[in-house]
C-alpha cells in the first residue's frame, strides 16, 4: 500500500522506540518523513535510513518546536501528519510520595507541553491545507489507575488524552484530526531500560496482559499508520487503544 504518496509526516521521538518503527512504517508506505530528536546520532540514522530530513528539536522549546514545522513545509512542502510522540518515563517518577517536584516539572514538561507545543504549531499549517492528521501518544495509563505508580507519567498521559480529544472536536470541521494513540507495554528502549532496573516490576505488570507479552514498535506503527491515513478519515477525538487487552481485563488466563 502506499497511502502516504505525496504527504509529509513529522515525527517527535523519531530516533528509535514507537517513533522508529513508524518512520519506517510511514516510509514504506510512500510519506516523506521528517525526524525530530534531541539525540542527533539517532535521529541522523532514522531520517538517513528512511530517505526523510533530521531536525534536532528539544521538543520543551517553544522556538524550537516551531522551527520544526517551518522546516517540514519549507523542505517538502507540507505537514499532512504529526505524529507527537515523544517522551519519557525517568526512574525517579514513583510514588507520590517520594516523586520530587523536580521530576514531576520534568516529565511534564516533556510528555505533556510537547505535545501541547506541537499541536499548537501544526494545526496553523493544516488550516492552511483543509486537512491533516494528528496522532498524539497517550498511554493505556490515561483511562487505568496503577498501584506500581509513576504519578507524573500517567498525569502527563491523562493530559495528552483529554487536549487530544478537545483538539479533536475543535477542529474537525476544518479536515483536521486528531487522535490520541494509547499504548500498553512496548518493548521499546524506554521500557527496557525501565525493567532491566526492577525486573520485579516487570513481572507484575507482564501478569496483566491477556495476550501475555508486550507490543513489539511494529505492532504500534501499524496503528499509527491507520490512524494517519484517510482509512480513518471518521475518527477523530478518539482514545485508540492498542494495549492487548489490558484495559479490558479483570482476570487474565493462567
């Protein structure tokens, strides 16, 4: 299928993980991809092997951020698809009671004003066109509650939920939608780097998939391909799910 011929798709995070796999998977489908990260070896390495552009972007800047979608118009043209993706989920968010102010700023500023930033600064260029698609990564954390807590996490991804859905009404008779892509467990860099710390952890939250193991980035770009093509053209506002039954459970098979 080539469903992105002549469309430009901008992805944050786009240097590995989630983010990754679906420059990979909008690239094969024909998108010409512009990749943002703030690790520039990772981020050159991704736009390079994808045939897209690099543009290193500290998504928490506002100029920055900007800077990125002038770029994707100035070099290609146009910004058909924002995939808002990037994150973190540092160590030091638990608890609330032991998660200091400091990390709770931190991951708000990079998983929820990111977001908040780039909608702002993509939805101008879509207007201008009559349409577009924006895919903002969520969590299956945003509709779920979870005693091994990381507060500001989830807070952050409850966030992106509910500005997507508001983007998603506001916008919508205008050609533009906006979607919020809800994840469970993927063994991405991220997770791994997570569990590897506290295998215990891993084990606890492993037990609650119904399909028993984590998405593969695979799995997730799929459904942000189908989010960011016109197959979707009546979902907007959505919470898509794509957790393996997690949200769904109360008992999981033995």
């Amino acid at each position: 299928m080539q469903r992105f011929d002549g469309r430009v798709a901008v992805i944050t995070g786009g240097g590995s993980g989630i983010g990754l796999a679906s420059a990979r998977r909008l690239a094969e489908e024909g998108a010409k991809v512009v990749i943002a990260d703030v690790d520039t070896e990772a981020g050159k390495a991704a736009a390079g092997e994808v045939g897209g552009e690099f543009v290193r972007t500290d998504v928490t800047s506002e100029s920055e951020v900007e800077a990125l979608f002038q770029a994707a118009v100035d070099t290609f043209g146009s910004v058909d698809v924002a995939f808002n993706n990037a994150g973190i989920s540092p160590p030091e968010d638990d608890s609330i009671l032991t998660t200091g102010i400091e990390a709770w700023q931190r991951v708000q500023q990079v998983n929820l004003t990111s977001v908040y930033l780039c909608c702002k600064y993509a939805i101008p260029h879509m207007r201008r066109q009559g349409k577009g698609s924006i895919i903002n990564t969520a969590s299956f954390v945003a509709v779920m509650g979870a005693a091994t807590s990381q507060i500001s996490y989830t807070a952050s991804k409850g966030g992106v939920l509910s500005m997507s859905r508001e983007l998603g009404v506001q916008f919508a008779r205008e050609g533009i939608r906006v979607n919020a892509l809800c994840p469970g467990p993927v063994n991405t860099p991220l997770l791994e780097e997570l569990f590897a710390k506290d295998p215990e952890r891993a084990a606890r939250r492993l037990v609650h998939v119904p399909l028993g193991r984590f998405a593969q980035p695979e799995e997730l770009a799929a459904a942000v391909a189908f989010l960011a093509s016109d197959d979707a053209s009546f979902i907007t506002a959505s919470q898509f799910l794509v957790d393996g039954g997690i949200s769904g459970a109360y008992v999981t098979p033995l």
